[in-house]
C-alpha cells in the first residue's frame, strides 16, 4: 500500500467530487493527522482509509461512502498475513460487503466481527 495525497477532491464514482473537511469546523478530522486515504496496490488500486481515531468514523462513513475503512488494530492483523494475498484479499471483500471489525487473535487467525 502507498498513501496518496489528496488535497483538494477525490472523485466519487459518478464522476463527482468528495470535499475534503476543514479544519476546525465542526469537529471534523483534520486529513493527514487523523486519517488517511490510502491507494492499496494489493486491491487492484481501491482506495482504503486508514482512521486513527474512532471519533472520525461517523464523518468517515458520511464523506466517503462506499470506502472500506480500517483502524491501525485491523492493519496489524493483516500484515500477519503478508505471504497469503489471497486471504488478505478475502477479508477485505467481506468487511466491504458486511463490515466489521477484523479482531486481534492470539493464534494464526483473523476474525471479522
């Protein structure tokens, strides 16, 4: 994965465009200090969101729906399974799907919840 610099807009797949918050304004989190898009070369390309901080995910889901969002937690469960792309790839399509939460695991396993 490799993280873009959006500054400015994202295009949406109508061909619209997504503004980015401002910060200050009404709580919003501020780009590139609480969340971050990120192009993954592993997903053909999709667009991911990386959110540090819960509180930005009502905003998250407003702003940019459609977009699979992670919180560093889910990340390092996922890294674990850098040599399975396959698996990696799976999970991602049921939390696109379903959502969820991929939880921490003691053992070699990934849960969604």
């Amino acid at each position: 994965m490799r993280i873009r610099d959006f500054k400015g807009t994202l295009s949406s797949k109508d061909g619209g465009e997504t503004k980015q918050p401002i910060p200050g304004k009404g709580g919003e989190p501020i780009q590139n200090k609480d969340y971050y898009l990120v192009e993954s070369k592993l997903l053909d390309g999709e667009v991911i969101i990386l959110c540090k901080i819960k509180s930005a995910l009502k905003y998250l889901r407003k702003e940019y729906p459609g977009i699979v969002i992670y919180f560093p937690p889910e990340i390092e469960e996922l890294c674990r399974l850098k040599e399975d792309e396959d698996a990696i790839k799976k999970i991602h399509l049921i939390k696109k799907k379903f959502g969820g939460w991929i939880v921490p695991s003691k053992d070699n396993t990934v849960t969604v919840k």
